[in-house]
C-alpha cells in the first residue's frame, strides 16, 4: 500500500506553496513506473527505502517460521512505572525478529472492542518511550471480559488480526485471566465456527495461541519474583517523601504516621523502614504480637530519651493485629499523641497516587527492557504444550516461570493473611523479604532487647574502615553494622578517612580512631558520601608495618572494610601480608562499594544504582533539549573505570544510539558506520518529536577517542544534517542521596558481613591463618548471596591489569542496548597488541 506524502499531514498547506513537487511526487506514487520500481526492488536485492522505518535492523533469525508471526502486547490493571518500557522493548524486539507487533490500547476492554484499539506499532512510534510514566498505551477496567461472549470476542477480534501470541503486563489477576483465556482458546475457536464467524480452515492456524506474562505492580507481590515492574520506582516516591517528612519531623520534634498501599503485601512499608531508619514498621504478614501498642510505645520512648527528635511510624494500608482486626494511621496517631502516654505532636501522611506516577527509575527500566526481550523470545519458542509462562528476576538473573504457580503461590499469601496464619504468610514470600524484617528489627531495636546480647568473652572489637571513591549506600552499611554490633554487645570503632587516616591521625585529639555514637550514626540512612570519610590509599602506601602495629594497638579483633577496588586490592594485602606480621591474622570481610560495579567477587556494589539514577536523570534532560531542537545528538561521558557497566546499564536506561565499552574498545570503523546511521535517520525523520539522541561513552573506552572529540567527529561529519555536542555529568554520578535499592542491600549485607565476623570470635588467630574464609568478600551471584574468599578471588576471577573482573553478567546487554537503539551492525575493533608480539610485528620480523 503506497504511504501518503508527508508533506500533506505535516504541512497541509504546501500544495499551494509547491504545486509542482507535490504533483509530480502524486503522479509517481501512482504511476505504472512506480509500480514496475516496486516489482523489480525484490528480484535485484534492492529496498524501498521510502516506504520503511530507517532505524528497523534487519530482520533476525525467525528460526525457519513458515508465516510471520504476528504478536500483540497489551498492559492491564493498574498502571505502574516501568510498563511503557516493556511495550518499547517487546514491539522492538518482535521486530528485530522479524515479527509484526501490535498493542492492544486500554488492556482487555481494547482486546473485546477491537477496531482500531488493536494497532500495528511500527519501530519508530515507541521511541521515547522509555522516560514516560504511567502506560501509554492505556489500560482499563472491562467487565466483558469477565462473560464467555466477551472472550469469544477478544478471540475474534485477535484472528481478525492475524494475532496469535499475546503479551500481556499486569497483576495477577490480569494474568490469571490470560491464562483462563489461553485455555478456552480451543473452544472460543470452535464457538466462533459455530456461529459462522470463521470457518475451520481458516482457524487452522491459530488454534494454538501463546501467552507470557510479565509482572508489573508497585506492590511487588507477586511470588517467585525478587522484583516486580515499577516496584522500587514507587518505592523511590516514599522514600523521597520520608525523606522530606524527617526534616520538619526533626525540626519540631514531631511524630508521622506515614501509610503507603500494600493491600496484601507490606513489601514497600518494610522496605522503606529499612531504608529511612523508620522508628516503627505496619506490615500485614507479620503483625505485632499482641501487645503491639507497648512495643511501640516501647521503643518511640527509647529513641526520644537517648534524644532522637523525631519518630517516623510506616503502615501500610492493609495491617492487622494478631486478630485480624485492622490498624488504621489514626489509631496509630491517637496512641503516640496520647496525652497520658507519650504525648507527642503527631501527624498523618497519606501519600495516596503519588507512589504509582511519575517516570521509572534505571532499575525499573532495566527491568522492563530485559523482561520485555526475553518475553518476546519465550513466545516464539513456545510450542503448545508450553505451560503458560511469567517471567521473573531472581538476584540478577531473567528467568521464566509457571505463571500459575506464581499466582497460586500469591494467593496463598492472602489467604494465610485471611486465616492469620502470619508464619506461613512470612514463609511464603522470598528469602530476602524475611531477611530485611529481621534486619529492621535489628536496627531499630538498638539496645532494646537484652536477649540479643553476647556472653562478655564472645564480644568483639571491630574497625570500620571506608577505602576507595564515596558511594551511594556506605553510611547505610556503616549505620546497619553498627545497629548490630551494638545489639549483640560488640564494640564498632570507627576509623576516618581510611588507611591515610589511620596512620597519620591515629594520634590526634580526637585521633581517627574512635566509638561511633550511635544517636548521630541513626540519622545517617538516607545520607550521601561517607560520614566516616574515605580514601583511596593502599596499606602498602601508609607502611603495612604502621598498619599492623595500629590494628595491634588498638586491640581490633576483626576489620569490616567497604569500599570499590582499593579496598578490594586492599583486603588483598593485608591478606598477603600475615606470614609477616602476625597481628593482621584476624578476620576481615569487604562488603563493595563503588558505582563502577567492577569489584570481582560480586555481581552488585552499593552505589551502582545510586549512580544508574542520577546518570538516567541527567540524560533524560539531555535527551529532552536534544529533542526540542529535533536534530541533535548528545555524546555524554560516563565514569566507571575500565568497566563499561554504567555506560551500558546507562544505556539501557535511556535508550542510547551507541554504546561505548573499554570492554570493546573504539575504532574509526566502529565511529563511521555510526555516523552513517545516523544521518540516515536525521534524514528521514521529517522534523517529527522526540528525534533527539544519545550516544553514552566510558571515560575509558578509549585512550584517544573521548566525549569532545566523537562530537567534533559527529558535527563535521554531519555536513550540517545535524548538530552534536558533549555533556560530562563527572562526580554528580557519585553523589546525591542513596537510592532506596542501595539502602536497603547496604543494610542486608551488612548485617550478614558482621555476622561472618562473628562466627570467627577473639583471638583466633590460629585459625585465621589457615582458614581462607577469614578474609572474604560478600557479593550477589547468580541467585545468591556468598562469601568467596578473596584469594580465590584474587587468582580466578580478577583482570587486575584492567581493575576489574574477568567475567561479568552484565556483558551480553550491550547486544539489547544496540538492537533496541535500531544500531545497524559494526566491526568490532580489534585487539591490542601487547608484549614481544607487539615489538616483533612493528619491526616486520612476524606477520600482524
């Protein structure tokens, strides 16, 4: 079908201005020549390059599918933060495969109605959709589909279409009901026969139809999932607004009692307590024992007499009592305000909407995107015995699950809730959900509970140290290991300013090592940077004899370090370093902290995703200026090291034409194939919205091709087509406040670094010495939390050269980040030639 001019839709007055070009381009879209062009462009390998979206690739493997498969993607329930960018990546990626993709527009009343709520998506009409929030494809309430005729429709209405593949993001209950419709297929099929709609040949094709669902809820209360879409973007909005409440809590000595949603699942009332150091947490799977009233009352007294200002109490909107009766903020409110009690001046926050709108965060981006692919992948490998599937994050990993099961393992939470069966409501929901409730527990029932305390000879002393650039999260770390020790009859002693600090100031008055007072360490939860200070200089560097001799004196009988690769390669050495000095045989565990993510032992380090926040942020203003003057491109510099993990993630995040990697490297090659791309869609983009781009570049890809000069490259090579200019975000990447994902796993590992400390005791230096987990580091791998030693670290899993790991997860993401940006394929650079090999071919004595 030919494509209309333009011209008319965009400037309907042009035909007066230039009626000769706009004759003459309508006697050729309708002339015999231009039907003979289009026959023979198939049989010399030619393409109409007017009649196709410049940035679709070419189509991938379709796995030798006889027909091109048609797949719909539709967004139902209520909406949350991350959704439109599943429909970017599963259109995208469905087309990338050489598939057609449609969106079903408001969820399952779109999918009974029909007519043109079902529409064919081209590459180009999702682009800029990742920084939206909301669904912007809609979705809505539709009883229809509740009634057999109503999915006897939505099953015409698909086969009209050719649609035999649904994706569907939602809830539960929306992805109960796709699976409920998956399996009437058959029969909705033959009622349609029946009723003349169809005949049986021509159903013969779609009487198998596949369904995957993809989970998107603020909630997170899906089972089987660590993460739900939209979830930590909601979790973000409370955290931000806690934040702002503790200020004037704080400067009038006030109570709040905030309530969040949370129906059935207290995940984000519990996480946001870990995460702002909240006094006193409502959750519905694990109620208070009876006398709730008196714990509280209990522990908000002990705060205010070691002279905390203010109280922060969470609830959710569905806690109970032990009897099932619910709590509501005012019951809570009447009870601190109590004038024969505590008596203090309290108030209510429902923050209500607020926690499902605004734009995703990196995390809930990347999550979309990467479910979003691998969806699209599950349908086309789906055959029909395939069990209708959800797909789920697990620690780092994208998996795919029985959807039913997921769904019946959620239900069983309620209705444990429903029966206060709150042990079994606890036991069902995952691993770190359970771990974070008692971790909270630890840190806001500081010298609370008597029964936590340690015999006097199993107490230890441990050193605090903070090695490496600042990162989001370290105050975090610091505050929850200390909450611990404290509760357990430990000794925490701070030690400022890292190993320069610790040799040169140990003496001064007051010297860097010194007892952390826990009443200035409770406020330090939602602080940037590092309170106790941080330093990258190396034990070798201050003089390992003043380090040992140090730890001697101050009596330490374990060291907690956190921090990115200093303290990493500093663990290393003090590790190496015992045959000669005996009193480093105590044991050290390193918890990772830098926002390069390239500590070897993890997957994660605290700050990561603090730094994907504030890089996102600042490239969706870039992309917005770059948008507004419609033919622009942005070259933005991202840290990291000689680790790509920022920029791709970045690039993940906004949405990038190009990424940049030390891992891959920068070639002229690599430069001009992109350079032509893109003035093969500035040439076609016809002035149209959002025609901004973002190329993202590691501040060490390259040792010659940097942010400046790609630019310059881009600008003179654009012969004017389109302009180009760099932004360097530089150290804002570090700072700012922590985002809640940093919070919370700060608190979480922590914990689990001191109570690996623990299980050593005092003088044991004996076992210390033979005993490789008596220096580890604690990392996310796979779908676990480990201690690896750093030994085995050291010689297996670390590129020291290049300062970070040999292998790492997140490689295979710069595939996504090119097939969603539609980047046209590239030769790789090639490698660099090192050592004898290298002098040898320069000199014409081998051959390159």
């Amino acid at each position: 079908m030919p494509i209309p001019d333009t011209r008319f839709l965009l400037r309907p007055f042009s035909i007066v201005i230039y009626p000769f070009w706009t004759l003459l381009a309508f006697f050729y879209r309708h002339s015999p020549l231009r039907f003979l062009s289009l026959t023979l462009q198939p049989l010399f390998g030619l393409r109409n390059t007017t009649d196709i979206d410049p940035e679709t690739p070419e189509p991938a493997s379709t796995n030798n599918m006889s027909a091109k498969k048609k797949i719909a993607i539709m967004t139902s329930g209520g909406d949350s933060p991350g959704m439109n960018g599943v429909v970017r990546a599963c259109v995208r990626m469905a087309i990338h495969m050489g598939c057609d993709a449609y969106c079903i527009y408001e969820g399952y009343e779109g999918l009974v109605r029909g007519g043109d709520l079902i529409r064919k998506m081209s590459w180009y009409d999702v682009r800029g959709w990742l920084s939206e929030g909301g669904t912007l494809i809609g979705t809505a309430r539709c009883m229809a589909f509740f009634e057999r005729a109503g999915r006897v429709a939505a099953a015409k209405n698909m086969i009209l279409h050719g649609i035999d593949a649904l994706i569907i993001c939602g809830g539960d209950g929306s992805l109960t009901g796709a699976d409920r419709f998956r399996a009437e297929w058959p029969s909705l099929l033959d009622e349609l026969v029946a009723n003349g709609e169809f005949t049986t040949q021509e159903l013969q094709p779609f009487r198998h139809l596949n369904i995957v669902g993809l989970v998107g809820s603020i909630d997170n209360d899906l089972s089987g999932t660590d993460a739900t879409i939209g979830c930590y973007s909601a979790l973000a909005r409370i955290c931000y607004a806690i934040d702002l409440i503790e200020a004037t809590a704080s400067s009038h000595s006030r109570a709040f009692v905030v309530e969040v949603m949370g129906r059935h699942c207290g995940w984000l009332a519990l996480m946001a307590g870990v995460a702002t150091g909240a006094d006193f947490i409502f959750i519905p799977e694990k109620p208070r024992e009876d006398n709730w009233r008196e714990e509280m009352c209990s522990i908000v007294e002990h705060h205010r007499k070691i002279g905390k200002r203010k109280t922060i109490v969470i609830i959710a909107e569905g806690a109970l009592d032990r009897e099932g009766n619910k709590i509501t903020p005012t019951m809570v409110k009447d009870l601190l305000a109590d004038k024969d009690g505590l008596g203090l001046d309290t108030r209510i926050t429902t923050l209500g909407h607020v926690q499902r709108g605004g734009t995703a965060v990196a995390y809930d981006r990347m999550l979309a995107t990467l479910q979003g692919v691998e969806a699209v992948k599950a349908v086309l490998e789906a055959t029909p015995e395939t069990k209708t599937c959800v797909i789920a994050i697990t620690e780092n990993k994208i998996v795919r699950k029985p959807l039913m099961e997921a769904v019946q393992d959620t239900k069983k939470v309620a209705r444990a809730i429903e029966r206060q069966d709150f042990e079994e409501a606890m036991s069902l929901r995952d691993a770190e959900f359970s771990e974070q409730y008692k971790s909270f527990m630890m840190t806001t029932a500081v010298q609370v509970d008597q029964e936590l305390l340690l015999p006097e000879k199993e107490r230890m002393r441990i050193g605090f140290i903070n090695v490496g650039a600042p990162a989001g999260g370290m105050n975090a770390a610091v505050r929850a290991g200390v909450a611990y020790c404290l509760s357990r009859g430990h000794e925490p002693m701070a030690i400022y300013n890292g190993f320069a600090g610790f040799a040169r100031h140990h003496a001064d008055n007051p010297g860097a090592v010194r007892p952390f007072n826990w009443l200035e360490v409770d406020g330090w939860a939602s602080k940037g940077g590092s309170e106790i200070g941080t330093n990258r200089e190396l034990p070798s560097e201050s003089g390992m004899e003043t380090i040992a001799n140090l730890i001697e004196q101050f009596k330490f009988d374990a060291l907690f370090l956190i921090g990115g690769f200093e303290a990493f390669h500093a663990v290393s050495q003090l590790r190496k370093a015992r045959d000669q000095y005996p009193s480093l045989c105590i044991p050290m565990t390193l918890l990772p902290a830098t926002i390069s993510n390239n500590v070897p032992g993890t997957e994660y380090s605290l700050g990561s995703d603090t730094c994907l926040n504030e890089l996102v942020e600042y490239c969706d203003k870039i992309k917005q200026s770059a948008s507004a003057t419609r033919r622009r491109v942005f070259v933005i510099e991202t840290q990291g090291g000689r680790s790509g993990y920022v920029a791709t993630l970045g690039g993940l995040g906004v949405g990038a034409s190009a990424v940049y990697t030390p891992e891959e490297g920068v070639s002229l090659d690599m430069l001009a194939a992109d350079v032509r791309h893109l003035k093969t869609v500035f040439a076609h983009d016809q002035g149209q919205s959002r025609a901004g781009r973002l190329i993202l570049i590691n501040e060490k890809a390259s040792k010659v091709y940097n942010a400046r000069l790609i630019a310059d490259i881009l600008r003179e090579e654009s012969h004017g087509r389109f302009e180009s200019r760099e932004g360097i975000p530089g150290h804002m990447q570090q700072g700012g406040v922590p985002s809640p994902m940093d919070r919370c796993r700060a608190v979480r590992l922590a914990i689990r670094c001191i109570q690996h400390l623990e299980q050593f005791g005092r003088n044991v230096h004996n076992r210390v010495k033979v005993d490789p987990m008596s220096t580890t580091v604690i990392g996310i791998k796979g779908a676990s939390v480990v201690f690896t030693p750093v030994k085995q670290v050291e010689e297996e899993e670390t590129d020291w050269p290049n300062r970070r790991p040999k292998a790492a997860y997140w490689l295979g993401m710069k595939e996504i980040v090119d097939v969603l940006g539609g980047r046209p394929k590239y030769e790789h650079p090639e490698a660099d030639l090192t050592g004898i090999k290298a002098k040898d071919v320069k000199r014409g004595i081998v051959a390159p």
